[in-house]
C-alpha cells in the first residue's frame, strides 16, 4: 500500500465516475507509457473515497487513510480534479450553504442592480443605522423591502416573493404578506 502522493515521479490524477445507484466516487491514477502499443496506459488505479455531491465533501476510504495516514482527520473536498483540505470553520460554512433549501428560487437570477444597491446601503451606512435602529433581522429585511420597491418600480409588496425569486438579495427568503405586514408595523 506504498501509493498516492509519496513519490515525486509518479503524476496522480483524480476522477469521479456516478454508479447506477446515483453515488458518486473519486478514484485516483496514474499512467504509464506503453511502447509496444505507443499509447498510455492506466498503471494503477485506487479507490479514494465516495463524494457527497450536495458539499463536495469525500468520505476517505479505509485503505486510502491508512495509506495516506496524512488525510485522518482532514475535512477533505474534490474541487477541479484534485482534493483540497479546508479548515473546519471552512468545511461548516459549505455544509450550511448546502442545507439551505433555494427550491423557491429561479434558475435564472438577475443580479446587477440589486447587488449595486445592497453594496450602496452597506458602504454609506444605511443598513447599519437601520439594524441599530430596529434591530438585525427587522433593519435587514426593511432594506430589503426597500430594494424591492425601488427595483420592482413601486410594485405591491405582496408581489414580493415571486420578485424575489427572479432577484437576488444576500441571504433572503421569501416573506409571506402577513410577515411583511408585521415588519412595516414596527417602523
């Protein structure tokens, strides 16, 4: 089990490949030239892990770990054909983002001009006297909602979540009417 990563002449390569189950793998290998049929060949190939496609985590297997005893312990993710180590901090921030749910979200997000004024309030201190004023949650969504009437030309605020859903705000969701009632009754 003297393979990955200890020899400097040897080049390994990652690959993933999906069973017919739907579970995704990353295997690791390197090729050799064959001069009899004058084209490269797989020399050796391992089973590296088994890829968590939502986080792009990779459970290690146990030969792999005790062939690589550098990895335990690791949060190791597969990213552009090689795996990269995070730092847990770095490995929980991509499992949250995962866990949330955007079924509601379009596939097609505008993005320019609601990013522009969200920027805009954030540097001119807009949405810090806001969140002094009524508090972190209420401060952001009343920007929000601010955005969206000046984004949306003046539309009904009940139109607000099928806006949202085709605009980007950082880490919106959508509101039911009653809730944005509930939030303009405090200003």
């Amino acid at each position: 089990m003297d393979y990955i990563m200890t020899s400097e002449a040897i080049k390994w390569n990652f690959s993933s490949y999906t069973d017919n189950k739907g579970r995704t793998y990353i295997i690791s290998y390197y090729n050799r030239w064959d001069p009899v049929k004058k084209q490269s060949r797989v020399a050796k190939r391992i089973h590296v892990g088994r890829l968590n496609s939502d986080t792009g985590e990779v459970s290690l297997s146990k030969s792999f770990l005790e062939a690589n005893p550098n990895y335990v312990g690791e949060h190791v993710f597969y990213e552009c054909n090689a795996l990269v180590i995070r730092t847990e901090a770095d490995a929980e921030t991509i499992k949250q983002e995962a866990q949330k749910d955007l079924d509601w979200r379009c596939d097609c997000v505008s993005f320019g001009l609601t990013y522009a004024c969200w920027e805009v309030a954030k540097k001119s201190g807009i949405l810090f006297n806001l969140k002094s004023v009524f508090g972190e949650e209420i401060g952001t969504e009343l920007l929000r909602l601010a955005i969206y009437q000046l984004c949306s030309h003046s539309m009904a605020m009940q139109n607000y979540e099928d806006w949202l859903a085709m605009n980007y705000l950082p880490e919106a969701s959508p509101l039911s009417s009653q809730k944005i009632s509930t939030i303009l009754a405090k200003v």
